[in-house]
C-alpha cells in the first residue's frame, strides 16, 4: 500500500466519523466500507486502515474474527481523533490562501472543522495539499 493511499482513507474516514460525532453526515448509518468517497478502493486497503485508526486509538471500534476472516467496525471518533482533525484543519489553512477565506469567518471549533470537510470533500480527491499536511500527522 502506497503512504498517500493511506492518508487519503484515514483522513476520509476520520472527516466521515467527525461529521457523524457533530450530526452533519450526510451517511450516518453507512458502513464506511460503502462510503461514496472509497467507492473505487480495494476493501482489503480499507480495511487494514480502519485497523490502524482503532490501533492508534483515533476510532472506537474493534476487529471481529470470523473463521478465515475479519471483520473492523468503527462506532465513533474518539477525543484523540477529533484534535487530530482539527490539527489537519490549522496547519492546512496556513497553506491554502482560498481555504483561510472559507474559513475567516468560521469561529467555532465545529464550524471550522465542517467547513473544512466541506472544501475537501468538494473535490474528488482530497486536494494533494491537504494529503501533505496530513501526511506529516496520521501516519
């Protein structure tokens, strides 16, 4: 598995289970297997990425075990996650002038987190500056 493959599944899924913690996921009950933005990625690459959010203590979840496979739930993101994420959103605004216009009037925590999520999440990919900042803090 590539390092940007990675960041770019742990930071969608820590973005979906941020949304979920605030009640503005448009997903809600979506197993993040059958997430829009993860629709192309191979299973198996979601999956062990999912295993390291929940080994990072980033997720609540866990990993069942059934015969010859397993099976990682996640159930919320944890305070660890959270701050992450909002980590993402500083050190990302600082480096993109049209993301610190979207965000300039945005004071609450929450509020700048969503509207973050929200600039990140209108493009297809996660844009390859917000990749390398994250890159610097989930792996």
């Amino acid at each position: 598995m590539d390092k940007e493959t990675n960041v770019k599944i742990r930071t969608t899924l820590l973005f979906e289970y941020c949304k979920r913690s605030y009640g503005k996921s448009d997903n809600p009950e979506m197993h993040f297997y059958k997430m829009p933005e993860l629709r192309d990625t191979d299973n198996e690459i979601i999956k062990a990425n999912a295993v390291y959010l929940i080994a990072k203590n980033l997720v609540r979840g866990g990993v069942d075990e059934d015969a010859s496979h397993s099976f990682p739930w996640i159930t919320r993101i944890n305070p660890t996650g959270l701050k992450l994420v909002e980590r993402i959103v500083d050190e990302s605004e600082s480096k993109i002038p049209e993301l610190q216009d979207k965000l300039k009037d945005k004071t609450d925590t929450q509020d700048r987190v969503l509207g973050f999520i929200a600039y990140c999440f209108k493009f297809k990919d996660v844009p390859t500056e917000i990749l390398d900042v994250a890159k610097k803090i989930v792996i």
